[in-house]
C-alpha cells in the first residue's frame, strides 16, 4: 500500500532511539507548531526528545511505523493539517477505495490543492481511516500505550456517526436532522421537522470549515459562512476563509449548500446560546486523564465562535461568576461521561455550550486535536505538558 508516489526509501528521522517507559513517538508534520509545541513540553518535563515521524515520509517514502514504535512507549497521532502535499496524498489515498463510479465528478487524480480550497473532504476522510486502520492493526500486539486511539480519532471525525452516539450514550447533543444532498432537500427537511435556524456542517470537516449558520424566515433567509464563492472557468469552487460572510440572495444560499453537498454534510437544530459581554459564547474543553482541566471560552457577536475567524476569548474567571454552581458542575460532569466512551484515548477535546441562563448546556463537537490551545494554562501546565504529565502518572 505505500509509497503512494516512486520517491526513494527515506531513512528515518534524525534523533535518539529511546526505547522504554518515557519513550514518544508522535506521527505528525514536523513544521507543524503542534508538533513543536508538544516536543517542547517533553523537553520541560525532562523527557527524552520524542521522535517524529513525518506522514509525507509515510505517505510518500514508504515509511514503516512499526519499525519506529518504541516498546513501552508512547504514541501520539498528531494532525496531518496545514501541509498541502500532505492533504493531496490522503485525497488519492482514499481515492483508491472509492469505486470509480461514485467519485466525485470534477475529482482530477495528482491535481496541486489551493490553498484554503475545500477540496474532497470525504475522499481525505477515506484516506486518513486508510491509515489510521492500518496503524491500529500494525500496532494491536506491540506493548504501547496510544495518546490518542486510531478509533477515537475516526469516530471524532465523523460528524453524523459520532453525535449519534453520544445522544444514544445520554450525552445530550443538538437535534439531528440528518445528511441532506441539496439545499431543496435541506429546505424540506426544515419544513417537515420546523427548524428554521439550522448548522449545515461538513460531515469530515474540521476548524469551522463548510460551516454554515442557515436562518429561513418567511420572506427572508441568511447564511453565515466562512465559505467564498469562486467561479474559475465556468466551475464553482469553494474556498475557506478567515473572514465570515453574509449570504442573503437564495441563489448564492443554494450555490453554497449544494457545494458543500457534493462532499457529504450533516445538518442539525441552532440552539441559542448564552451571552457573556456583549456576545454569546461556547467553551473549548480538553479532558486529559478523565478530568477537565484546560477551557477556552470562544465568545462572538455572530453564530460561529471559531477563534481564527476573528472572535476573541473570553474571561472564564468572569464565566465562572456568572454560571450558578449547579450548572457548572452538571457541564463538568457531562464532560468527564463523555470521555469515558473513549477510554483508550489519554484526552479528549470537545465543544461545549450553554443554552441562554445557563438552563441547560450540550455537546456541540468532539475534536480529534482538540488540544491546541496556546496560553492556556490549568495548575501552571499548557495541554501537552498536562497530557505528558497525566501518561507518566505524575498529573
């Protein structure tokens, strides 16, 4: 199965081979700050340098995993994000167990990724199983402990699947109203259930992107998206971008929706927020070891409070006045429930909101590398340090 492309063998990644109890290895793109930020906090906690290995060297070198894998280590699958060759190899990846009759018709095999194009999210979803399915069977009889289990990063990254089963674990989640395959569909769909303010989300996205916050009134209808329009030589692409925009001609509505369509969506029920200042709010949670310890409060004026879209972050000290003791020790508890439906997975990072007075709250999300999350600190510690801490028994 690998190469994916004729490169010559690469030899592993410089760097000490530390086999035993504080050994790291973490799969992930070395430029990647997550990858830099995580080594870093090893190094704080005194721990041999992890070694990395990189997934273009898997996905284009033929590198074998197994063969890096300290025993009685630790490993971490890192995000394969922000690397565009990265991004193409897991689109043919996944390409490959898709029958050639149900690609995607403007699907061209090697074509270069624009940046910020949304670009066969479920053909890269296709291909990252490929090799997170791989990974967990290689590595089933190897004496490891994963940081984050090739299962749980699958199931976190199907939108449908995963809600599904925390609401039938007693997780509450938004309403569902399934996956729709046109925006006459999902106009229906909104009909027959009487939801009129709806999320049509990306059913393998991540980051806000092919978000889109869909209000249908009467007379009038409005979609917040991070979603640009492009109309290169007679064809619609779409593109992520970092500012939000405003839709309200039902044409471009309907060229957006039916966009996002072509890869698979997952659409559920708005629920209103709570306010904080002059915004509402939602909360970053990472749960490391089955306690919460690291929350980011994400506020905006607008539905979407993806922090890179320009929203800001908001007091939690001031969050933790204002919420009655009660509500706030429900959430907590919620949190730490859903982490145990993952129990081979060291963290969790999840999406948590409260509906206006705090009456009731949700889980919005699960993140696979839901852990990034610079500055914030729980007991001194960032989320890679408290996660290393928490492996070696120390946190």
């Amino acid at each position: 199965m690998w190469p994916l492309v004729n490169d010559p063998p690469v030899e592993p990644a410089a760097g000490s081979r530390c086999d035993g109890p504080q050994a790291i290895l973490v799969i992930g793109n070395p430029e990647n700050r997550r990858v830099a930020m995580f080594c870093a906090a090893a190094r704080r906690l005194g721990l041999p340098a992890p070694r990395v290995v990189a997934y273009e060297d898997v996905l284009y070198g033929g590198l074998d995993v197994r063969q890096q894998v300290p025993r009685h280590g630790l490993v971490r699958i890192e995000s394969p994000g922000e690397n565009e060759r990265v991004e193409r190899a897991l689109i043919a990846l996944g390409a490959e167990q898709t029958p050639l009759a149900e690609l995607p018709a403007d699907y061209v095999p090697g074509e270069i990724v624009e940046h910020g194009r949304i670009y066969f999210p479920g053909l890269w979803y296709r291909g990252f199983c490929r090799l997170l399915d791989a990974w967990q069977e290689d590595l089933a009889k190897q004496p490891i402990a994963w940081m984050n289990h090739p299962a749980d990063i699958k199931l976190a990254f199907d939108k449908a699947g995963c809600q599904a089963m925390l609401d039938q674990q007693g997780i509450r989640v938004p309403g569902r109203l399934g996956t729709i395959g046109s925006y006459d569909e999902l106009r229906a769909r909104m009909r027959e259930t009487g939801h009129w303010r709806v999320f049509v989300k990306l059913s393998h996205g991540s980051s806000a992107s092919g978000v889109v916050a869909l209000e249908a009134g009467r007379n009038r209808i409005c979609a917040t998206t991070s979603v640009e329009i492009a109309r290169v030589g007679g064809r619609t692409l779409l593109y992520n971008s970092l500012r939000l925009r405003r839709y309200e001609n039902e044409r471009e509505v309907a060229e957006v929706v039916n966009g996002l369509c072509v890869h698979g969506v997952h659409v559920e029920a708005w629920m209103p927020k709570a306010s904080l200042g002059d915004g509402t709010f939602d909360l970053r949670v990472v749960v490391i070891a089955g306690e919460v310890r690291h929350i980011v409060v994400r506020t905006s004026r607008g539905p979407i409070t993806n922090l890179h879209l320009g929203n800001r972050r908001g007091d939690l000290a001031e969050l933790l006045r204002k919420i009655p003791g009660d509500r706030f020790a429900e959430a907590w508890d919620t949190c730490r429930r859903t982490a145990t439906l993952f129990p081979r997975s060291l963290y969790l990072g999840m999406d948590l909101m409260f509906t206006p007075s705090f009456r009731r709250h949700a889980v919005l999300e699960l993140n696979a590398f839901g852990d990034l999350l610079p500055g914030a600190l729980h007991c001194g510690q960032d989320t890679y340090t408290a996660e290393l801490a928490a492996a070696r028994g120390k946190g």
